[in-house]
C-alpha cells in the first residue's frame, strides 16, 4: 500500500468537500491518502442528511460563513479555528470500516503526542451512542455535542471529531483537530430559542477542549500538521510520497 500525503491549506468550504470526493473518486487500488486542510472563510457543513433549515441563513450571509453539506453523516460543524484530515482507504484493504476508525484516530493519538507530550493522555471514546435517540433531542443538531465510539478525548472532553463513508470501492473519513474555541459560536448560528442556545451554550462547553485551552498557548499549525503526519506514519509503519507537480519534473 502506498500512502501520499496532501496538505492543501487553506480553501473554500465548497472545496474542500469536493476534493475530499474527487480524491476518493480517482483513487488508485494500491494506494492510500491523508489529507491536511483548513477553512476560508469559516464554514458550517452539515451532515449528509442533515436540512439546511436548522440554520439561521440571514446570520451565516451576514457574517459571510460558507455553507456546504458533508458527504459524511454527523451534524453541523462550524470549521474555524481548527486543523482538517481527510482519509480515503480502499475498501479491500482493510479488515473492517469500525477498524480502519479506530487505527486513524490512534494514528492521530500519536501525531497529537508528537506535536506535544502532553497529549499522552489522549482517550479513545469507548461507548457508542444512541443515534437514533439522540437525534430526537436538541443538541443532535451539533456534531461535537457527544462523542462516538473511538472518538479522541481529553480530560473527558472531545478534542476531535470524524466521520466515515463507503464510496464505492473506497472509504471516506475525515474530521476536525479542535484548536481555537470559535467553534462553540455554532449555536450562534442555528434556529433556536434562547432558552435552547444557553442549554446547547452549555453542552458544547462540557464536552469538547480545545489544543490552544490544554497548551495555553497559540497552536503552531505547520507544526501540528507536520506532528499529524509523522504520527500517521509511525503508527501504520510507513513512509508517506509526495508526487512532483508536473510541471517541475524534468
């Protein structure tokens, strides 16, 4: 299996959802993908099945958020202060989608530790929600209001968030390393009573951290992609390539 790593930086919501796709779509049999990514401007993705009328639209235009849909399930996300992966994986290669899961977020447990030791203390979610219950309450319209199984926490709070899906003969999975705290401010943009905003104010802020709350301190991004990579390849035991641009090949 040959692995290539990705880091296209900073790009539109409708981008970076689009890429993600067209990597899964041109996938080769034998080969593997981790992506590096961030947002601009800011985003809400909504999960795959998720309606867009949960969000305050006048809000998101005035304040010139992106909005697009993830490929993936889940719910709303308001990608900021955060540093995106994305991992598209052959389907044949794998011994089962829940595994391949579990091994990306340890392979992220380790580029967390080598970007700071602190970060040893990283725990995988070990209970596996009720969706299906859950999804009747208020706070499933927020992705990081609860952590799946396998999910990576800190001090019992979530510190990164994915999700996964079967395209075709390839599985899709990305997620969010939590960096800043702007992301709580998605509440700030969903349709709710003031009443639900503080509960949900109140949720989001038990259970999810942030590197730059742990670290007290600036998150050094090229760093910490740098840190994400050298995990991934340490812990699947590879050496990732990087293709030479065309049009600098002699």
């Amino acid at each position: 299996m040959n692995w290539r790593f990705v880091n296209t930086d900073f790009n539109t919501g409708r981008f970076n959802m689009n890429f993600d796709l067209q990597l899964a779509s041109e996938l080769a049999s034998d080969e593997a993908v981790l992506r590096i990514y961030r947002w601009k401007p800011y985003c809400i993705s909504l999960g795959a099945n998720q309606r867009s009328e949960t969000l305050d639209l006048k809000k998101t235009e005035a304040e010139r958020l992106n909005i697009v849909k993830r490929p993936t399930g889940g719910r709303a996300i308001l990608h900021s202060e955060e540093l995106t992966y994305s991992v598209i994986h052959p389907v044949k290669n794998i011994s089962s989608p829940k595994n391949l899961y579990r091994e990306i977020n340890l392979a992220l447990k380790k580029g967390l530790e080598n970007y700071n030791t602190v970060f040893s203390n990283i725990e995988l979610e070990n209970v596996q929600p009720d969706f299906p219950v859950l999804y009747t309450e208020n706070k499933s319209t927020l992705c990081f209001a609860v952590s799946a199984k396998n999910e990576l926490k800190f001090d019992g709070k979530k510190l990164v968030g994915s999700a996964q899906r079967k395209i075709g003969k390839v599985l899709l999975q990305h997620g969010s390393i939590l960096c800043g705290s702007f992301h709580k401010k998605i509440v700030d943009y969903l349709m709710l009573s003031e009443v639900e905003r503080e509960i949900l104010k109140s949720e989001i802020e038990n259970t999810t951290t942030e590197i730059s709350k742990i670290l007290n301190e600036e998150v050094d991004y090229l760093r910490l992609a740098e840190s994400v990579k050298s995990g991934f390849e340490e812990h699947f035991c590879i050496k990732f390539y990087q293709p030479v641009p065309e049009e600098t090949i002699i």
